[in-house]
C-alpha cells in the first residue's frame, strides 16, 4: 500500500493499493512515538483526524507519522509529513 500525507486544519492520508483505494484499514497517526489518533480508511482510502491538541503536537514536532500496519493481503507501510522541510 502506498499513504501520502498531508497536513491541513485537519491531517490526513490517502492509502491506495495495486487496485485504487484502500477502504477499512486502520491507520495511526504518531507524533514521535506517541500514538495521537487511530481511524479506518473511507471509500476513498481517506483516513483522517482532527483536535486541537494533536494539531499542537504536530505543529511543535515539525510533522508527523502516518503507520498503516499491514493486512488484507497488504504490506506495511509508514509515511510521513512536515510542516516545513
């Protein structure tokens, strides 16, 4: 599975597979090595998460990580994004 990341009032990724978009799966959301939300992908492969303290974290830790475990026939995969690179 490929995640592309993104960082908007919300944050959020995009899990496609060989096959289009990647509904049903769990992805964590890390900053650093604390886990700061967990959501299932949509239709459209979207998983995201919203609060005012993970955005704090993030923005403090310059990113975050996006962790998709493995599954379903899928391979683990992590990406990540930064506010400023």
């Amino acid at each position: 599975m490929r995640i592309c990341v993104c960082f908007c009032p919300r944050f959020a990724l995009e899990a496609t597979g060989p096959h289009g978009a990647v509904s049903g799966q769990t992805i964590t959301f890390k900053v650093g090595s604390a886990v700061i939300c967990s959501a299932a992908t949509n239709s459209a492969g979207t998983a995201s998460c919203s609060g005012l303290g993970s955005g704090l974290s993030i923005v403090l830790s310059n990113g975050y990580t996006a962790t998709f475990a493995g599954g379903g026939g899928l391979l683990p995969s992590s990406a990540s994004a930064a506010l400023i690179s």
